[in-house]
C-alpha cells in the first residue's frame, strides 16, 4: 500500500501538506439495499461518512475555499460533507471506499487552478 496516496491507520493522506486525522470523521451503518442474500436484513454494511468541512483544522483554507466552492451540492447547511458506500458487502471495504472517494475529491481541488494566460 502507497502510504503517500492510500489512507493510513488513523490519518487520511491526500498530499504531502494535505493529511486529515480519523478522528475528524463520523462514519454511521446502516442496512444496505438491493441483493444480499441472508445478511441483507441482519447486517448493517452500507457506511456513511460524515466530515465538518467548515471547521476541520486539517485542511488549508484555499483548498477549503475551493472544496466548498465545487463541492457545495454535497455539503449540509451545517457545513458537514456526507460520503455513502454500499458498494460491498463489509463494513471495513465500504469505509475505505468512503474515505477513497473523499481523498479523490480533496486531490482534485488541493492544487490551485493555472492562471490564464492572455494571448
């Protein structure tokens, strides 16, 4: 596993200036739908991932500016970022893929925007 890009045991590591501690996230279970067969109705897989965007410390105000500025849609009122897995049929792997897809966005808006040249 690439600890520079991959989330570590207890810190998400998005770049080299960009890390944000696991204690920041709430993650909430509940019971996935569709196909499961005999654990679909007795398993709680489906992960919800819930992160205060607004006043997380870990997260330089520019690229926080920038995340709220494409990512609004998916931000509460109260400034919270919520995330949802169910793409497996474990707890573990949905987490992970929570915080994969949150590393994903936070990668795309971490650098600031080229400046346009005039021609």
């Amino acid at each position: 596993m690439n600890t520079e890009t991959q989330s570590a045991d207890n810190v998400l590591v998005v770049t080299r200036s960009i890390r944000i501690p696991r204690d920041e996230f709430t993650f909430t279970f509940m019971r996935s739908s569709g196909p499961g067969g005999q654990n679909v109705n007795k398993v709680n897989t489906k992960v919800r991932l819930r992160w205060d965007v607004a006043r997380s410390p870990s997260l330089p105000e520019a690229v926080r500016e920038r995340f709220q500025r494409n990512y609004a849609r998916r931000i509460t009122t109260e400034g919270d970022l919520l995330i949802t897995s169910q793409r497996y049929r474990d707890q573990a792997r949905n987490i992970d893929d929570c915080l994969e897809k949150l590393r994903e966005l936070l990668a795309a808006v971490a650098t600031p925007p080229r400046r346009r040249k005039k021609t």
